[in-house]
C-alpha cells in the first residue's frame, strides 16, 4: 500500500507512535515526526514490514529531511506503576512535548490515546502503514529502542537482548527461569505466571 504523501489535516502535523509494547524487559519507546506539508518518500512504512537494514537507513533520511523529530524512552519501572497503554500514551505525549516546532494537529498509530494539551488528534488504525509522518515515528521508535536493547544486552547477555530486544521469545522466556528476571523486566507483566507456565 502506498503511503499517503499528504498530511491529514491543513495544520503543522505530528505523527507519533510507539515500539515496545508487547515486550517483557526493556522500554517502551515512541517517536514523534513532523514533515513539511509535501513531502514524500515511497520508502517509508510500517517499520515491523522493513528490515533492519532498511530501517537503519531509513532513520538517516528522516533526521536529515524532518522538520522536526524526537525519541522518548519511559522504562520499565514507570509502566508497571501506570501500566503499558498508559506508559505507552505518556511516551508519546512526551516524543510530541519535545518537539522543537509546536505541531497544530497529532496523528496517532493505533485506537487509544489521551488528549496532549489543546492539540486536535485522530487515531488511525494501521497508521503506520498509510501515513508518513506516522510510518516514520514507527521507524525512528523501533531503531532507537531496539538500539539501547543491544546496549543493555551488554550488561545481561543471558537474556539475548540484542537478538530479541525483550520480546517474549521461547528463549527469553526460558532464560528468566533460568537465571530470574533482571532490574529492567516488567515486574507488571506477570513474570512468574509465565515461568510457571513453561515449568509445568
């Protein structure tokens, strides 16, 4: 599907999104993008249907070519206090606050969100995948997270972060029985139902 080269609304807009949200150790990371009113990049889409190469180049283009991007992480210990949709919310609300243009309008990934101030949004559902400004928040999100996954890989390789990147894979899930959840797990996310899950 081509992306929308169009913006949503006739205003300054921000397109936002986030990454991590399934995961069980780590982040969760959102990203907000403003781009002129005519831009256009057919290669930009949903980042879980590009490759990390692809990804990584992409991430260049849209911080040389945007108006205006930002990147936020709110980590584990904030979502098992306010939960996942609302630390997922609260990231973008923070990815759009530190914008250095004040966007008119906001485009959001998904169904769920929270006003952000006085600003107008609409919720797509796939947005991601229609509109750029939204395609490329997912981009950036996914790029940045997955790169300060790698990172903390360094200090916990057990759990094989930097292939995962805290996604609940059947290693990831093995090794916290193995060795026990570390200080960057969601506590929230039922951690020992699930080792209890694959020890019986």
């Amino acid at each position: 599907m081509k992306l929308l080269p169009t913006q949503y609304s006739n205003k300054i807009e921000a397109g936002t999104d986030e990454a991590g949200r399934g995961c069980l150790a780590g982040p969760v990371s959102a990203a907000a993008v403003i781009f002129s009113e005519n831009y256009s990049n057919p290669n930009l889409n949903d980042s879980k249907k590009l490759s990390e190469k692809k990804r990584n180049e992409l991430r260049k283009v849209i911080e040389k070519e945007a108006l205006a991007f930002s990147v936020v992480h709110v980590d584990n210990h904030e979502i098992d206090k306010v939960n996942i949709l609302n630390a997922s919310i609260l990231a973008m609300h923070k990815a759009i606050k530190k914008l250095k243009i004040i966007p008119g309008f906001i485009l959001v990934d998904g169904n769920r969100f929270s006003k952000y101030e006085n600003l107008k949004h609409k919720c797509i559902i796939s947005g991601d995948s229609k509109f750029q400004n939204i395609a490329a928040a997912s981009i950036l999100a996914k790029t940045y997270r997955d790169e300060l996954m790698i990172k903390l890989d360094k200090k916990y390789p057990q759990y094989n972060w930097k292939k995962n990147k805290g996604y609940p894979t059947k290693f990831h899930k093995n090794s916290i029985i193995s060795n026990g959840p570390s200080i960057y797990h969601r506590k929230s996310f039922r951690l020992f139902d699930i080792q209890t899950e694959l020890k019986f």
